[in-house]
C-alpha cells in the first residue's frame, strides 16, 4: 500500500510503517537519527513510535531517494533540505512595512510629478 492512500490523521505503529513502506525497522529507526529534522514520530507513554500519514511520506522519499535515485544518506538531506527551503513561503510583509512601501511610493510620485509640472 502506498502512503497517498492512508487516512490523514491515523498514526501507525513502526511494524505498520514496515508493512506500508518495505523499510526495515532498524532502517526506519537509523533515518529518524539521520533525517531528524524531518522525521520525528511521536511517543507514546510507553516510549513506541507513533508515525503520522507524513512521516511515512517521508520515509518513502528518504527511500526512493537512497534505493532508487543512488543518493547517499548526506545527499538525500541536503536534496531534501534544499527543497524544503525552495517550498517555503516567504514571511509577507507586515501592516507597519506595507505602510511605509505606501508613503514612499506616495512620496516618489509627488517628486515625479513636481518635477513633471515645473519642467
């Protein structure tokens, strides 16, 4: 079964995500080390991984990258650091910023025009 198919917010257990992904559990529990800025499944009370819909997502890319594209494990993060950076959006611009963009437009075309009319 592939993860575009799991329930968005089931949690499953890691002999789940074995079953779901092909990777091995020691595998599985090496790459939370490796790639822990993005692989970090919640614990239970009593210490078991519980992985969410997008941490089984990013097991199968962590393996498609390693097993089917020839990434080594260093690769495969800076690839996948990379694409994070070029998805996430940039901050936009406060109310106190677009102000002041407002009031030196408004002061550029008021020079533009003075200028414009004593020319």
């Amino acid at each position: 079964m592939k993860s575009g198919k799991l329930p968005e917010d089931n949690l499953y257990s890691i002999a789940q995500v074995n079953a779901i992904t092909g990777v091995a559990k020691p595998t599985i529990r090496f790459w939370e080390k490796e790639f822990n800025e993005f692989l970090n499944p919640l614990r239970t009370e009593g210490n078991q991984r519980r992985y969410s819909r997008n941490n089984v997502e990013t097991i199968e890319k962590i393996n498609h990258l390693v097993r089917v594209d020839g990434y080594t494990l260093e690769g495969a993060r800076k690839k996948m650091e990379f694409e994070k950076d070029e998805s996430t959006p940039t901050e936009a611009p406060n109310h106190d910023q677009l102000e002041k963009l407002a009031d030196t437009m408004s002061d550029y075309l008021l020079k533009k025009l003075l200028e414009k009319s004593t020319a």
